[in-house]
C-alpha cells in the first residue's frame, strides 16, 4: 500500500516538470498524509495542478463523513469493482510526489523506510479522482485515490505492495488520455524499474503526520 509519501519539490519546479500551471502550494510536505490536501493533475484539467483531498469520498456516497474514504486501489481489481471501473474509464489522475514511506515488519517492530527514485527527480503515481457534491450547499468537494500493484524486487523486500509511478511524461500523458480505451491505461500499471530506484530507513518520526520537517528524511 502506499499510506504516506513527500512533496519537497518546489511548485515551480513541478509546474515545469509536469508541464502544468503551477497551484497555490503549501510549503514543503515531507510527510503527506491521508485527509491532506496534496497536488495531483486530472485528466479533466490535464494543464493544471490543483490540490485535492487524499482519501477517495465516491460521487454515490450517501454520507462522506461516516463512509470508507480508501486511500489506494488495487491495480488488479479496478474493472472488477463498479465505483473502480468507472473512475478507470472516466477520471484518473497524476498524484505528485518525489518519495514515498514503507514500513517493513521486523523482529524489532516495524522500520520506516523511504523510497525515492535514483535521480531523485519528482514523478507521479496513477491515481483516480472524483467529486462529491454536498447536495444542501452545492460545494463539491473532490477527492483522489492512490493505485497500487505487486512489489517489484526492492519493495518486495519491504512490503507485499507498491504504488503505481508511471515511468516518465509519456506514460504521464497516455494515463490521462481520454482517447485511450481502459485495457490500455491498464496496462500501465505495473511495477516501476528496480534498477532505478532506492531506498534507506529513517527515523521512526515519520511515524507520526505531526512530524512534517526535513528531520524525517534522516537516515536511522
């Protein structure tokens, strides 16, 4: 699963990676968390960072307050689940990061680790989207989801899960392509390269959302 990652890159430098018109970010988030507002591009504003919830309340949903808000989706099961499938074919999104937090269980606990590419450039995980709209006010709020495969031979040392990063601007750009039918955005979503990625253990700060400064990069 993917249950925590950073956002350090600076807006601008986001705004020129992803080729989007940069949104109005908070200062750096080195430990982004479920119910945060975090950068993510939709393939409805392909243009455009904008800073969407994390935690996905469905269009359907009777009552976001009291229902499941899932954070990640499972690659495998998308076409097999209605609310899934639909976001599949009809909203998915880029969520931006340049790192992101696995805990590998141990005999001494579980040991926090972070996971980032070899260039340590920024890049985007495949997620979906949606929006609820508060039928009494008319305030829609939208939300995003995370989607996850199987571990590729680095992360599988850490944990049975791995969040989709999609390998660069062309795998980026074909996500959000409307024009492109789901068995081909599916395909997408695979394990990222082994060869280049890395990883080291941190402190267990990161543990806690509360800890969001450089600190919880240190390494253990």
């Amino acid at each position: 699963m993917c249950g925590r990652y950073t956002v350090i890159t600076p807006a601008s430098a986001l705004a020129r990676r992803f080729a989007a018109q940069e949104a109005p970010t908070p200062a750096p988030n080195f430990n982004a968390a479920p119910s945060q507002a975090l950068p993510i591009i939709t393939n409805a504003a392909p243009g455009q960072i904008q800073l969407v919830r994390w935690g996905l309340v469905p269009a359907w949903s009777r009552d976001p307050a009291s229902g499941p808000k899932p954070i990640n989706a499972r690659a495998e099961t998308l076409a097999e689940k209605p609310s899934f499938r639909q976001l599949l074919a009809r909203r998915r999104c880029l969520v931006l990061a340049d790192s992101f937090y696995e805990w590998q269980a141990t005999e001494r606990g579980k040991v926090p680790h972070r996971i980032l590419l070899q260039n340590e450039e920024p890049f985007a995980f495949a997620g979906l989207w949606d929006e609820w709209v508060d039928k009494a006010s008319g305030e829609v709020h939208p939300t995003f989801t995370i989607i996850t495969t199987e571990p590729n031979e680095l992360m599988a040392r850490l944990h049975n899960r791995m969040p989709v990063i999609l390998p660069g601007p062309d795998a980026e750009r074909a996500w959000l392509a409307d024009d492109l039918a789901p068995a081909a955005h599916q395909k997408l979503l695979v394990p990222y390269p082994t060869d280049l990625m890395q990883e080291y253990a941190v402190t267990t700060r990161v543990n806690s959302p509360a800890h969001n400064d450089p600190d919880v990069l240190a390494a253990a």
